[in-house]
C-alpha cells in the first residue's frame, strides 16, 4: 500500500509540476500590445475609436496601446526596435523593411489598394498624362505606397525617375505644399486622395486601377510578438474581423464616426471608403506574386539593395485560424 501510495503522490506531484510550468509560460506572455495606426480610415480606425481592442484584450489581461505614424516606414522603426507589435501598411513599406531584415510578418491582406493610391494634380493644371510629369515637381513620402506606386506609373510611361523632380515629403508636409502650388503633383492614398477631390477639386491624374498596379495593403505583426504570443495574434484579428464586419453592416453610422473624429465632411469619408473597401484575408498567391514583381522593380532602381522572396514574410497560419473560430463561434 506504501509504495502504490507513493507512486500516486509522485504522479500527482507531476501534474502538479505540469500545472506550474503551463502557469509560468501564460505568464510570460505579454501584457501589453502596442498598435501603429495611420490617418486612414477603416476598421481599425473604427476599433480604437468603439474601444474594441482595449475590452477585449482586457478580458485575457492585456493592456492595449496606440501609436500614431504619418505613413508606412516608421512603422518599422518600431518593430525593429521592439516598441510596435502590429500595424497596418501599404505594399512598398513590407518590401523595404524585408529588405532591410527587419523582423516582421504579413498576418492578412488589409486592401487590394486599386483605388486607394493615385497622383493627383491641382484643379486646372495642363498635366494630362503621366508623361506631362517630365520635368514637374511631385511630392511624396518616401518608401511609402505612393512612392511605389509613383515609380511604377513613371517606368510604364516610359520616363526614368530623373525626368520627374520628386520631392520627398511626409503628408503633413505634402498637403500645404501641394495645395500652395509648391509642387505640381502628389502621389498619395486615401483619405487624401478624396479630401483633395472634394475639398479643393483636384484630379485624379492616374490610380492602380487605371494602371491596373495593385498596392494591397496589409496587416502586419512583430515576429518575435508573434512566435511568443500566437493566441494573441489571433485574438487581434478576431476583434479587427468584428470591426470590420461592423464597418460593412452599419455603413452610414461609421461614415459619421470617421467624419466626427477626423473633423472632415461625411461626402469624402464615404467616397474614401468606397474607393478602399477593407479586407481582411489570408495573402493569395496573385498578391504575392504582384509583391514580388514589385519588390524586383525596386531592386532595379536600387531602392533596396538585395533580392527578397516576398513570400518569406508572409504568414497565413493566424487569419485562417483567427476566421475559422470565428466561424465556429469560439
């Protein structure tokens, strides 16, 4: 009886030994996750402004905060040095940062971008096509989806970047000078595009889809966050799919949030989310395949300064699982 008693306790003392080591990985999980969040308008927008993530990630004892960025690239600042965990970008900021090994994964599609980048001119301007850049100042924020989409548009109308004079500006920056005429185009996304149109009756000179260049954004997560913390990639992409199926439910509401919250008229946050409807998806073959012909442009222009596998950073392992308890009610 003695040994048959001792053998039990020793088991027990395993599961209990099991039970402790499982408590002490949960609690070096983080307890605060921090989100980069542009001007653009869209779910995760919406989300910060409902409180969305700050509930639900309190309910697993997690503190949520935000950060805010002019454009893509800085987001990657952040990530390299270990103070940003997930984002949203465009599609040349993934490819930049790839390049310069920072250390990040793409966890789902976020836009196609066919409508959501455009160099836009000044009401009355004589630029009629691309061409008519040649030798005209076009601002632009450097690495950004603009940037990308600018040097495409310039290399498919035949022109080399030296024939334009790019000017490199933040949008805080390129706003005032494109509307003082300081520069003669500028090569932005949405919702500036829109604000541009409507506000001051600028024109669309081209977009993706009138080049048919796809400047898909996505979503985008810390790697170290990610492999420490897959529950809580996938608990953020659950609370941003909520977001983003409110966003599409309760349409006209969200456009009155947004225009409340940016102080901008509900006309141009409704024609911004027309042109850029949010997705929330694993990455496809067909949007690889257009990063990687992407990424290959900007190696020839010695943007970056090696070759990349755009799939390399690409993880669908979290949305696939994120939209399946999603749909099973978990």
């Amino acid at each position: 009886m003695k040994k048959i008693s001792l053998v039990v306790l020793f088991l027990a003392l395993l599961v209990i030994a099991g039970c402790s080591s499982t408590s002490a990985n949960t609690e070096q999980k983080a307890k605060t996750v921090t989100i980069g969040i542009q001007q653009s308008l869209g779910p995760l927008l919406l989300a910060k402004n409902k409180g969305w993530f700050e509930e639900e990630f309190e309910k697993i004892g997690v503190k949520v905060k935000w950060t805010e960025f002019q454009s893509g690239p800085p987001h990657f600042e952040g990530i390299a040095s270990d103070r940003l965990d997930f984002g949203q970008v465009g599609n040349s900021p993934v490819i930049s940062a790839q390049g310069a090994d920072i250390p990040f994964l793409e966890i789902s599609n976020a836009s196609d971008g066919l409508k959501g980048n455009a160099i836009v001119v000044q009401r009355g301007s004589k630029i009629n096509t691309i061409k008519d850049l040649k030798g005209k100042k076009v601002a632009v924020a450097k690495g950004s989806s603009g940037f990308n989409f600018l040097y495409r548009a310039i290399d498919e109308a035949g022109l080399k970047p030296d024939d334009v004079e790019i000017i490199q500006l933040q949008p805080d920056e390129a706003q005032p000078a494109f509307e003082n005429g300081s520069v003669d185009a500028w090569a932005i996304w949405e919702p500036f595009i829109s604000v541009q149109e409507i506000k001051n009756g600028a024109r669309v000179l081209e977009n993706g889809e009138s080049l048919g260049i796809y400047s898909p954004g996505f979503t985008i997560v810390r790697e170290k966050f990610a492999k420490e913390n897959p529950d809580l990639v996938v608990h953020f992409l659950k609370v941003y799919e909520k977001a983003r199926v409110w966003q599409n439910e309760n349409f006209d509401e969200t456009v009155e949030i947004f225009a409340k919250e940016k102080k901008i008229d509900s006309k141009i946050v409704r024609k911004v989310l027309e042109n850029n409807p949010p997705l929330n998806i694993p990455i496809t073959d067909e949007i690889i395949a257009e990063q990687q012909k992407t990424a290959d442009f900007q190696y020839s222009l010695s943007v970056i300064k090696k070759k990349i596998d755009t799939s390399k950073v690409v993880d669908n392992s979290y949305i696939e699982k994120a939209l399946k308890e999603l749909e099973e009610g978990e």
